[in-house]
C-alpha cells in the first residue's frame, strides 16, 4: 500500500499531479512484474497502491522511490523525474516502511517533538499536536509508544515531519535502506 499526502510547498516551483506514473514496465529476466503502470496522484488526495503478492506493489514503490530503475516508462514525484532528478525526489519525499522505527520509551507525542527538534522546525510542540490531530491519533498521544499497535505505531510514522517542505509522504509495504540524500 502507498499512501499518499501532499502539503502546502515552500515554492512555487510545484505544480501538476503530486505523483505522476506512465508506461512503467519492469523485469526480472523472464519475469515480467510491471506493465504498462499508469496513475495519477492529485496534490492533497489520499492514494493507496494495492494488489496481490506479487503484483508489483514493492516495484513501483521502489522505483518512485529512487531505488530500482524502470525497464520503460516515466515518474514523476513533486515534478522530478525519478530516474534523471533522484535527488530532488528524495528530498521531497518521506517514506515510513513496514517496522515503524519509534522510540518505545516515548509517547507518541515526545516522538513527534524529538524529530521536529532533530528537523529544526520552529514549534515542535505545535507540529506534534497539530500531525496528532490530522492523523487521528489525538486520544493516543499521551500514551507510551511501546503500548501501540504495529498498525498505530506506523500511523505514528507517517506523521514524522519530512526532512524539507516534502510535499509527499509513504506508507509503503517493505521497509527501504538507502533514502538518504
């Protein structure tokens, strides 16, 4: 599952879909695992990639992603393309995989905090309170993060503030070494 959600960005230099996929084809030898991907992600829309085991899921997250090279095709994430502009990609991205890496000892608040604090942004206690309240996690912020579920603990994750104005966040199915400029 990819899902996805744009904010506001830092300049204007921003436009079009938040996530833009056509012609993506990929294999493994014989193996045949993406053909002809196609799909859109409006800015501010919630998109969620599913499918099978083995449908490709993992495939087309990676590559939007930067991390494996299409066969064919094109992607764009926050108007980069992910296989000439890696680099702008990775830095307006922010991918949570499928361990959440959260300190236990912490509520999910004092998370938050520690890494808007680590990220330099003005307000952490605000930014926490305010990701808490968008991600439904309000009631379960005070709470001690080793109480939480593997599904809220993830949650919890995809709230972190992205290194940059990052316009897209992920919840992917696999966790990803590597994503880091």
């Amino acid at each position: 599952m990819l899902a996805v959600m744009s904010i506001p960005p830092a300049a204007d230099r921003v436009r079009g879909p938040a996530i833009q996929v056509q012609g993506l084809e990929k294999s493994y030898k014989e193996l045949r695992v993406l053909r002809g991907v196609e799909f859109e992600v409006a800015r501010g829309s919630i998109f969620a990639l599913l499918g099978s085991n083995g449908a490709g899921k993992t495939a087309v997250v990676k590559i939007l992603c930067t991390l494996l090279k299409a066969d064919i095709g094109t992607a764009r994430v926050n108007g980069f393309d992910v296989a000439a502009q890696a680099a702008g990609v990775r830095e307006s991205i922010s991918l949570t995989g499928q361990f959440a890496a959260v300190d236990e000892i912490l509520s999910g608040q004092e998370n938050l905090v520690l890494v808007a604090r680590l990220r330099h942004l003005k307000n952490p206690a605000a930014i926490a309170d305010d990701l808490l309240r968008r991600f439904s996690l309000t009631g379960a912020g005070t709470q001690r993060v080793a109480a939480y579920s593997g599904g809220m603990r993830r949650r919890l994750v995809s709230t972190f503030p992205p290194r940059s104005a990052a316009l897209v966040y992920g919840l992917a199915v696999r966790s990803f070494r590597g994503l880091v400029p």
